[in-house]
C-alpha cells in the first residue's frame, strides 16, 4: 500500500509540521540530517527528544560526503535505535574530493561498509539518485554498478533529479524504487523541486507507464507553502486511484 509523507521543514516548529502532517493525513515525515546533526528548528540539544516526545512517523534523510559516510553511519545508528526506525535514507554528495569515473566505485565501497554495520542492526539503506549538479550515483551505468555490487541496498528514486523519461525508465529496470521522492521541474534546469503542476513532468505517464502499480512510499520534497503540498498530494492520490 502507498503511504505519502512530507518533509519536516526544519524552519518551522517541530510541533507545527506534526499538526500539519496529521491535519492532512500525511502517514511519515522526513527529517534532513547532515554534518552537523538533525536539523530542525528546536535547539540543538532538544532536536531528537522533540521528534521523540511527538511519536509521529518519521524517516532520517541524511546528506552525507563519500568520506564522512563510515563516521555518520556509527552516529545514525544510536539516533535510529533511539527512534526506533529500522529505515534509512542516505543522499550521497562528493564535495570533499572531484567526481571521476572511478569515484562510483569508491562509493559503491563505502556504502558496502555502511550496509555492514547497519545489517546487524536490523536497519534498511536506501540509497537517493543524485542529479546532474552533483554528478555522483547519477547515471544508470553508476546505478547499475552500485546495486550489483551491494544487494542488499534500497533504491530511493528522485524524480526530479532525471536526466528523460528515458533515463528513468533505464534506472527502473535496474531497480525498483521502493521510495519516491516527487516534485515537479523543468527539465532544462539541473536541480529544482517545484509543486507538482509547476513543472513539466507527465507524472500521469510516469505512473501509467513507467512506475504503475507502483507500491511503497512516496515523500513530496517541498518546502513552498501549505497549499502547495496539499495540492500535490491530491495530484498524487488522484493519479494513484487511477493507477491501480
């Protein structure tokens, strides 16, 4: 069955997202991890205590560097075991070094190593395509490397960062997604997460054609305002009805 989550926009009150996401029917929210730690808007010290105290479902997304991946991993796991989450969202960037050919492998090496110490931990990885401004787990040949390599991985497939329609359908067959992150975009702009309907892409195609029958999550990354969100869920939910 599908659930549809929303992020937890850290420049609003913890509080304030929970009502939101129950007011709407929202089944988890996505909270954004990076370097610094989960952010969100309480003070820092109170950030895990306030997401446990309110119980809502919520899912770790962390933004992590290929070369502090391993040292995030061994600090992810005791906030999940705090949490109680068995899932785990990680967006892979390369900042610290310059993207090769070979960086994949590297990746594809490092995630191995996380998958290691997640595995006796009961906790799922999933892995977010990145897009073209930061070309790392990007293309199918990268994808393909990175889930013959580790198995026991998770995709999570960004809509917005595809290159075509043809490069998601490419992806696809390589590895069903198991999550979704929607947003609209235009597909002459690298990187942007618009409402759905703002952009230009035929998400009725995509689930009529590409992703149909689609079962499993499917979190709006948008940060705009209330009535955007809403709206996009409800451009979803339509397409769904009509989808199964």
């Amino acid at each position: 069955m599908v659930e549809i989550g929303c992020l937890a926009r850290f420049n609003n009150p913890y509080e304030e997202e929970v009502e939101f996401a129950l007011k709407n029917n929202f089944k988890i929210m996505q909270v954004w991890y990076d370097k610094d730690g989960i952010r969100n808007y309480e003070q820092e010290e109170n950030r895990l205590n306030k997401i446990i105290s309110y119980g809502f479902p919520t899912i770790i997304h962390a933004v992590l560097d290929i070369n502090e991946m391993e040292e995030h991993a061994v600090k992810l796991i005791g906030i999940l075991n705090k949490l109680k989450h068995k899932e785990l969202i990680i967006h892979p960037v390369c900042h610290s070094e310059n993207i090769e050919e070979a960086t994949i492998y590297k990746l594809s090496d490092v995630i191995g190593r996380v998958l290691g110490l997640l595995k006796p931990n009961g906790i799922t990885l999933y892995l977010e395509n990145n897009s073209k401004i930061d070309p790392i787990f990007s293309t199918s040949k990268e994808i393909e490397i990175m889930f013959a390599n580790n198995p026991d991985l998770e995709f999570l497939l960004d809509i917005a960062h595809i290159y075509s329609y043809e490069h998601l359908k490419e992806m696809v067959s390589i590895k069903m997604p198991k999550i979704l992150h929607i947003t609209d975009k235009y597909f002459n702009i690298i990187h942007e997460h618009l409402p759905l309907g703002q952009g230009e892409i035929d998400f009725k195609y995509i689930f009529d054609e590409i992703l149909y029958n689609y079962d499993g999550k499917i979190i709006l990354e948008i940060t705009k305002e209330d009535e955007d969100i809403i709206r996009s869920k409800e451009i979803v939910e339509e397409l769904l009805r009509y989808n199964q």
